[in-house]
C-alpha cells in the first residue's frame, strides 16, 4: 500500500530526529542573526536616507530605518562586513539545506494545525523556508553576477530579509525551549550526568518520555530504513560541505594568491592585467557605453554645481590642483574586494569648497555611463568631509585606466565600491 507524504512511515530515514535538526538549528541561529545584521549594516553603508538617489526600494516604511550617517573610519568597515556577509551566507548554504530535509516531514503533516501554537509554527515554517530559500537564492546569484530574478536586487533582497528574520524569530521562539530540552537530554544521555538524571526522575519518566515523543513528532520515522550514515556522520558531511564551499569563496575578499582559491566565485568583469592597474573589475568601460572619443582629455570636461554657481574643468585643471594621496581598498556588495590601492587626485571637499561650500556638504555624482545600475550616486557631508575622500585620477603611480574610470573617479573610505562612481562627469553638492 502506497504512503502519502502526510504519514510519518513515508520518510524513512533514520537520520531525521530532533538532536540532529536541534543542532542545525543552533549553528543556523548564530549564523543567521549575524547575516541579519551585517545586512543591515550594508544598508546603511548605501546611506538610505538619500533615497532619492541611493536607495528606491517602494514604500519601504518604518523597514527602511537606519541610525546613523555611515562612517569612514575604518577605511576597511565595509569590506569586513560585506565580506563576512557573503561568505558566511555561502557556507551555511549546506546547513539550511541539511536542516529544510531534516524538517520537511513537518510541511507535509496532518492535521494542519492542532493548537494556536501549533498554527503559529506551522506558518512560520512555511515562510521560513520559503523565506530562506528565496534570499539564499537571490545572494548567490547576486554574488555570481547572474541577474535572472525579476525586478531589482535590491528591494527584492530587502523586502525578502524581513519576511524572513520575522518567520526566523517567531519559530525560534516558538522551538527553542524543544531544541533546548533536546540538547540537554542527549548531554545527560552521553555523560550521564547525576544532576540531569535526578531532575528526570523528579520530573517523572513517564511525563519526560511523553514530551519527548511529542517533540519528535514527525521527525522521526515509525519504518526507519537500514542506515548508512551515523547523525554524527551526517553532521560531518554537512561541516565538511561548509568547510569547502568556505575555502573555494572566502578568497574573493583578497588579491594575489588567495583570489585565486576563490573557485567559486567570479574574479571580476574583465582580467585586470598587470601593473598599476591589475586589481579587480566588475564593470568595464565597455559594458558601461563608455568611448574613448567622450573621455578624451580634449572633449571630457567635469561639472561641478553649487551654491555659487557652476564650474567646468579639464583634466589638466584638476592636474595642476593640490592633489593628495589615499591607500584605500574597494568593497563591493558581491563580496569581494581589494587590498589598498594608492590613490591620488583632488580632495572632495576642496571641490566643494570651489562652489560655495566651505563646510561639506551632500554632493550628487553623475557618471557617464549609460548602462547599469547606479549611474548616479549620493555621498553624506562626513563622507566628502575626509581628507582621503577623493576625485582620484591616478591609481598606484599612473593614470587610471578606462576600465577603472579615467579620466576621473570618486574613491571615499569606507564606501559601497557602486558608491565609488567611476567616468564621472557632474558632481552637485548641497543638501540632498
């Protein structure tokens, strides 16, 4: 006779049971709240409340929150923090995977709701994993460069996390006290600890073994099939998954040798070559719509606007400025990023200072590009405020190359790399 989903006998492994999906709960809890937070602190570092510019996610509401004008200091904050983002969301992809097959016997369990609580679970579960396996879906294709998903990356991403770290703390809360218990008896089981087992006699081992089996549920098979793997086993597989996809990602965040262990992750949009210029690229001149005819030292003129009106000039202008010089590396939302890379060219707030602005103001670049997302950008007055902050022209002792932005880009401390518009040609500062 043919078992439905709906029965327990239909699952049969004997791996499945409350310590081991308890255990992937646990390093999924850790793991997540930290995803949870280093995303919302990229968020911040997009300055959302310049949102007419930098960030057009739709009625985002109270979700769109942030306290604080992002910092420059560390130079290297956003590249910690999008690199720990990316590469922990990579290696716990095995463990949600491990923990969604621990648990789908559950999706398919009748009655559909056998308490409020029970209700409550039940939807949580539903959206947690729906939720789970749409934002892990869309950061690595994200992270890979492959845009298939409808719509923007970035309010589908946002609107995603939400929904997903609400079902996350409803069902953590709902099974935590369970996961919990479970821990705890497996501790008591393997060590044999007095204390546990007194408090399991004071309790009643009846009562103790009734909780016990209800906590199983369905997680556990009436039929176990013969096994092939120990718990313990299973355990270690899903470690060792975690541990490569780890070693062949986390590379990305650095250059030379260790770029290269990086299999799994794209290197940039084009080789970089060698010499000053031989760092990473994700947008190349090319892909932009960028010529060489409309950056040409004759026809490229920069705009820049402000309270005292309007000032163009050439590349040899900017050359004969005070120019200074930054070690500054670029981060970007895919997680990767660059070792510092010298910089130089024309302070932000001397350019500020040309048109009126003697304290920093907000300033609005406009790049030349004609493809791609973030052709304009937005920068806070802290950020324009840094010395290091910079129209930068040369890069590690020449000039900047097409693919990197010649003739002129904006480097600051700190900063989102789509932050760093590259080919610039307006920049307007006042109050955005």
């Amino acid at each position: 006779m043919a078992r439905s989903p709906s029965s327990p006998a239909f699952w049969r492994s004997p791996v499945r049971g409350p310590w081991f999906t308890s255990v992937l709960g646990v390093v999924l809890l850790a793991g997540i709240t930290v995803l949870f937070v280093t995303g919302l602190v990229s968020y911040a570092a997009y300055n959302p409340g310049l949102s007419r510019v930098n960030d057009m996610t739709p009625d985002k509401g109270i979700l769109g929150f942030y306290l604080f004008s992002w910092p420059t200091d560390p130079a290297w904050l956003y590249r910690l923090t999008q690199g720990v983002h990316v590469t922990l969301g990579i290696t716990l992809i095995p463990v949600l995977l491990a923990k969604l097959w621990s648990v789908v016997p559950k999706l398919f369990a009748l009655p559909p709701a056998r308490s409020l609580a029970h209700a409550l679970e039940r939807v949580s579960l539903l959206l947690l994993v729906g939720g789970a396996l749409f934002e892990f879906t869309t950061g690595v294709l994200n992270v890979q460069l492959d845009y298939i998903f409808p719509g923007s990356f970035y309010p589908l991403h946002f609107y995603g996390a939400w929904v997903f770290f609400a079902a996350f703390v409803v069902h953590t809360v709902l099974k935590m006290p369970a996961a919990v218990r479970n821990l705890r008896r497996l501790r008591a089981k393997e060590e044999g600890r007095a204390k546990e087992e007194e408090r399991a006699k004071e309790e009643g081992r009846a009562k103790e073994e009734e909780r016990a089996k209800e906590e199983e549920g369905d997680l556990v098979s009436p039929d176990p099939a013969e096994p092939t793997v120990s718990r313990r086993g299973a355990l270690g597989f899903v470690g060792g998954a975690s541990l490569l996809l780890f070693a062949t990602t986390a590379g990305r965040s650095f250059d030379g040798v260790l770029r290269d262990t990086a299999l799994l992750a794209p290197h940039g949009g084009a080789d970089p070559g060698a010499g000053p210029g031989g760092f990473q690229i994700n947008k190349t001149a090319a892909y932009a719509g960028i010529t060489a005819q409309e950056t040409s030292d004759d026809a490229w003129r920069l705009v820049v606007v402000g309270r005292t009106g309007t000032v163009r000039l050439s590349r040899a202008d900017l050359l004969a400025m005070p120019l200074h010089s930054s070690a500054l590396p670029i981060a970007c939302v895919e997680g990767w990023s660059t070792s510092n890379q010298w910089w130089r060219g024309v302070q932000l707030r001397r350019l500020a200072s040309m048109v009126g602005y003697e304290n920093p103001s907000d300033v609005l670049v406009e790049s030349l590009q004609r493809h791609g997302a973030f052709r304009r950008a937005a920068l806070r007055a802290n950020q324009v405020a840094d010395p290091r902050s910079l129209l930068a022209l040369d890069v590690n002792g020449e000039p900047l190359t097409a693919d990197h932005g010649y003739p002129a880009r904006v480097i600051v401390p700190a900063a989102p790399g789509v932050l760093n518009t590259k080919w610039v040609a307006r920049m307007t500062f006042g109050e955005l």
